[in-house]
C-alpha cells in the first residue's frame, strides 16, 4: 500500500539486480523543509535519510517508528515553511493553477521559520500595513487567505495550530494613488518592435482594455469584437471591439490557442511581470488596462463606449444592450486611437 504525502520514503538505492550485493540497500528518508524560487514559482523539497535497511519491509518499519517517537511530537510546532512545504505538495496534485501560492507565500518570508501556532494577528497585519499596502484590498484578501486555507490543511492533518489568526486582520486601501503607470506611445511602438506570443497578449490588453484573467473567459469570437468579462455585474458578457491594428494579433493568439496555455490569470500575470523584466519595462500587467482608459481618454472616445468596453458600471441600465448598430459604434469608437506604429 502507497504511504500517504509527507510520510516518508523507502527508496531502494541501488538497481534491482544489484541489491544482494548491500547489506542495507533501502534508505529511508524524510522532507524536512522546502526551497521556492518566486521567480519561477516552483518548490523543491529537502530531504533527511535517517537510517538504511536490508529490506523494504524493515525500511517501513523504521519509518514507522520515527512517526510514533518523533514526528508528531516536531509538528506541534512545525514552522510556517515546512508547513506551506506540505501545503503546497498537496495542492499541486489537486488543482491546476497551484502556482499562484507561491507568489502570496513571498510575503511571508519572515515568518518561515515561526511556529506555525505562534503566528499571531499582529505578525499578519504587519504583512499588510509594511508589505502590501501599494497593493489592493482584494489581492492582500488572497495573500490572507493563504494563512487560513494552511490552517485548515494543518487542522485536517491533525496538526496543532491553535486559532485561526486571520480573521481579525484588517485588509488596507491603496494609499499609492499612482500604483498603475500607463505605457507611454513610445513604450507601445517598443512592444510593436519586440513581439512573441507574451508581449502579443500585452498588446491585446492594452488596445482592448481587459483584465489578465478576461482573456481566459471568452465566449464569443467575430472577426471585428469578441465577448468575455468578469469580476462585476457590468463587466460581465460585454462586447470588447478590436481596434485595426491589434485584430490580427488577437486572432493569431486565439486561433492558435495560446491563451488556452495559461491556467490562471496568476500565471498570465507571472509570464508578463517575468517579460516585462527582461525587457527593462518598469509595468505591471494591469498597466495595461490603464492605459487603454488613458488612450480613450486622450483620444476623446465617447464616455459611454468607454464604460461599455471597460465593464464599469452604467446608471441606465437600457442602454448596456448591445445592438449591431452600437456594436458598429463601439468599433468606430476605439479606432479612434491611432498610435504610430
């Protein structure tokens, strides 16, 4: 029978045939911590042999034995790394977009080494006010409750882990008014002139206006406008016109799936943070929608089209229907930007 995840493993050491020739060619070992590398967002476990046996059985045996004497006796006050260590191994045999962990896990570098029961309220919020308060409410909501679903895996493994310290952290708003930058024209013909399949997506954005994540959620797909949105009630199934220059881009990345290769909008957001670092540009994907809101702004769009194609809210709730004759107008509309490419 397969031992469950973190119990340890009775590996054989040597080839099959060759076994006779040790005395002791099992070796049991054991993950005793985790390296994360936040630029490729991957986890690599270490592991600790602590003893060798003649046979399988007497190598589980041993591993028994270090259970019962001492394994549960270290997890009273397993540390916060080695516990997400154990976290992060579970998740990424259940869900797909497992990565995004180790990106909210950043924040928690001082803590690593902290009885995961010792962590208090305190320590969280201090991750808030002196770490993210640049960032938004809803993004330290998702870094927070990395914190709560570790303490209900450690309360499922039977793990003792005391309260549940998050709920009582306070979540800040963005004191940075200036959090997103747009690209200037000059930073768009420089994205023109360096294309692959990354800064093609980057390009989408910034003429459409969408979120990373709505990229991922598309209905519909016409030659001239595709249909997608999420996060609001306004944003949602809204018609996104294609601006002439940025057409067959969107077309070549949809038709060859290549939007289909992303498994999140956190892995969208890590491939372009990752080019955008390459290419010396100092952006955050959600640069992009900002500056489509700058460029409609510039050019003088109609104010409506603009709320329509954005997803932001609109008093008259008539008038979100969309028409031929406004689907045409929204088209109209947003090729009115016209960047020198």
């Amino acid at each position: 029978m397969r031992a469950q995840n973190s119990y340890g493993s009775v590996e054989l050491v040597c080839a099959k045939k060759d076994k006779t020739k040790r005395r002791k060619p099992y070796r049991v070992r054991f993950v005793v911590g985790w390296v994360f590398d936040y630029e490729t967002l991957t986890a690599k476990p270490t592991r600790k042999t602590i003893g060798y046996a003649r046979t399988q059985a007497e190598g589980r045996m041993i591993r028994d034995k270090y259970h019962n004497n001492l394994f549960d006796t270290d997890m009273r006050n397993v540390c916060f790394e080695y516990l997400f260590g154990m976290f992060y191994e579970y998740k990424s045999k259940k869900i797909k977009a497992y990565e995004k962990y180790i990106s909210y896990k950043k924040f928690y570098t001082e803590l690593d080494k902290i009885p995961f029961n010792n962590i208090t309220t305190e320590d969280l919020q201090r991750i808030i006010d002196e770490k993210m308060n640049h960032l938004s409410p809803e993004y330290q909501k998702k870094v927070i409750s990395l914190y709560h679903e570790m303490w209900e895996f450690a309360k499922a493994k039977n793990i003792e882990v005391g309260a549940d310290v998050s709920k009582l952290v306070i979540k800040k708003k963005n004191i940075q008014s200036t959090k997103h930058k747009p690209f200037t024209e000059e930073e768009i013909k420089f994205l023109w002139n360096h294309r692959e399949p990354v800064v093609d997506l980057v390009l989408c954005m910034i003429y459409t206006g969408i979120r990373p994540g709505e990229a991922l959620v598309i209905s519909e797909v016409h030659d001239d406008y595709f249909i997608t949105g999420s996060k609001t009630e306004a944003g949602l199934n809204r018609v996104i016109p294609l601006h002439n220059d940025i057409k067959e881009v969107f077309h070549n990345l949809y038709d060859n799936r290549v939007l289909n290769s992303y498994a999140s909008s956190d892995n969208i957001y890590q491939a372009v943070k990752k080019r955008f670092k390459k290419l010396n540009l100092e952006h955050t994907p959600y640069d992009c929608r900002h500056t489509f809101a700058t460029l409609a702004s510039r050019y003088k769009l109609d104010e409506h089209c603009i709320k329509l194609i954005m997803g932001h809210s609109i008093e008259d709730l008539t008038k979100r229907v969309y028409t031929h004759k406004l689907i045409d107008e929204l088209i109209d509309e947003v090729n009115k930007i016209k960047i020198d490419i």
